[in-house]
C-alpha cells in the first residue's frame, strides 16, 4: 500500500512555476513525482477565484489553514510549552521542533498546535513569531528584454550532469548561488550539498569573477569531503567558473535560465538565509565570521528529508 503524502511548500512552488511556462497537468505530475489528479485537485482547490492563477504561498497557506481546522486543538500547558519555545528561539521551524521531539520521544506535538500558540502569543503581544521564517521574493521574467544569461561558450548544461546527481544517492554534488543585500556591492555565495543540505557561505566585497572565484576556493579548500559536481544559474559571476574547476578538480554545471527548480535546494536554503539576513537591507557590515555563524544554525537545524537528523550530522559524520 503506498503511503500518502501531501504536498509539499517546493512542491506546490514547481506547480506554480510550471503551470506559469503553459506545462498542463500530467507534465507538471511528472516533474514533482505524484499523479496527475493530484496536480488538478490542488489547482482546483487553489487558484484564485477572481483571476485564475495559481500562486504557491496561498495555495500552501490555505492548505494549512483546512489541515488546522480538520483536527481538534489538542491542550499542553505552560510547562510542555517550554522547551519548544526554547527551540523556537535558536529558529528551528514548527516543523522541525515537532519531528525531533517526537523522534526523541520527548513530546508529541503538532506542528499546525506550535504554529497555533506562535499566531495566540503573538495576539497577546508577545515576539515568538519573529523567530518564524521570512517568506522567499517573488520573481518575475522580463518579457521582450534581452537576455545574455546563459550564453557562456563551453558551459556544461544540466541536462550533461551524470543521473546519479538527481538521485542524491551520493556526497560531493553542490549547488551554487549569490544573495544580495542593498545599498552596497557586498554580497554573499552560498554552497549547499544536495545529499545533506550541509550549508557553506561566504562574503564578498563585490559580485565580480575574481572575487567569487577567490571566496569559493578558499571554502572548498576547508573541507576533506569530496566537491564532484557544482550547479549554478547563469549569472555573470560564474563565468569564470573554470578557475574554479582547475583548483578544485570539480566540474561545473549550469541550469537552464529561469528554471530555478533545477536548483530547488540552494534557493531553498537562500530562504532560509534571509532570516538572519533580511532582503532590503545592507551586507556592508556582513563579515566572514557571521557567515559562518549563520551557516552553524542552519546545519544544525533538524531536516525532515533527513529524518530529522541534521545536515552536519550527515556530511561530517557519516
């Protein structure tokens, strides 16, 4: 008998993203590896009544929303509540609080009740919701501008990286991206294994091929583990990528443009990033030691792909 599974927040992304590129029903299933009726009920249930798309974010929030209101509220007291919120404050998700503490036989709680006491406390005044993740920008492509991404002579496409890369069987395949703050050049590159999640970042005075270059071979340099492939977008800061491949003897692949789901896991963990680095505000003051300091808490945050193990338990341990 197969296991049910619902939809989940990336999932529901793709669904968007490809029903925005004219993909119908069945093509979209096939990307996110469900059945085509399950794709058709949840944009049914999902688009927007007056103009008729489709958008993830509410279509993920109303789905929580009717999963709150399925169940009955279950009563913890005050004393229960403490070491969730003690979790809560070193930025673990609901969802991660609920699946450790239940792996670890400590409480079992919900994720949907820790969220409900989070919006109660935050009525009451209270600050716990500013531990909660910010939402990721929403993007949108530049109809009838010109655009030279992607056209680097010689580059790896994707579709040249070896199957197994996809499977995440293996350590060593990475992904590849900068964020941006405002107001100054400063930026950061963030590196995350796709197996593990494990997570490298870096500062950057600027976003040019030398800088970058120079950042990414030093981060790879600390570590033992082996770097086999890296996959980027099409930025213009990777076009010096072959640098990297000489120092490091790893080969680089790049997406196709506006296909951020072919790197769903670094835009993934750029979401996560922007909690302790807001979009709209400066990486001037940003250092290397912060860097790594935010990169600690997200490797040690439980994953649920990971049956709630950690990422630096996975890459560095095992």
């Amino acid at each position: 008998m197969k296991r049910y599974r619902q939809l989940t927040s990336e999932q529901r992304t793709i669904i968007a993203h490809l029903r925005a590129q004219g993909y119908n029903h069945n093509q979209v299933a096939q990307q996110i590896g469900c059945h085509r009726c399950t794709v058709a009920r949840e944009v049914k249930r999902n688009h927007c009544r007056y103009d008729g798309f489709y958008r993830s974010s509410k279509a993920h929030m109303r789905a929580l929303s009717r999963r709150k209101n399925s169940r009955s509220k279950s009563k913890f007291s005050a004393v229960d509540m403490v070491p969730v919120i003690l979790k809560l404050k070193e930025q673990w998700s609901p969802e991660q609080i609920s699946g450790t503490f239940s792996k670890d036989k400590k409480l079992r709680i919900s994720h949907e009740t820790i969220y409900r006491y989070i919006w109660e406390d935050k009525a009451q005044g209270g600050t716990l919701w500013k531990n909660l993740r910010q939402s990721t920008k929403q993007r949108r492509k530049r109809y009838g501008a010109y655009d030279s991404r992607g056209r680097l002579a010689n580059k790896r496409h994707i579709s040249e990286r070896p199957p197994s890369v996809e499977t995440r069987r293996y350590i060593g395949h990475w992904e590849i991206d900068t964020v941006h703050g405002k107001g100054s050049k400063d930026c950061i590159v963030t590196l995350v294994e796709r197996k593990t999640g494990y997570t490298i970042i870096g500062k950057l005075p600027n976003k040019t091929t030398e800088a970058l270059n120079a950042k990414v071979i030093e981060l790879m340099g600390r570590f033992k583990k082996p770097f086999r492939t890296i996959t980027s977008d099409n930025g213009t800061e990777f076009h010096g990528y072959e640098k990297i491949e000489e120092a490091t003897k790893t080969k680089f692949y790049f997406a196709t443009p506006h296909h951020s789901w072919e790197r769903g896991t670094n835009e993934n963990t750029n979401g996560l990033i922007r909690q302790y680095l807001p979009k709209g505000t400066s990486m001037e003051h940003v250092t290397q030691q912060d860097c790594d300091a935010i990169a600690t808490k997200l490797n040690r945050r439980p994953r649920k792909r990971l049956g709630y193990e950690t990422p630096a338990e996975m890459f560095l341990f095992r």
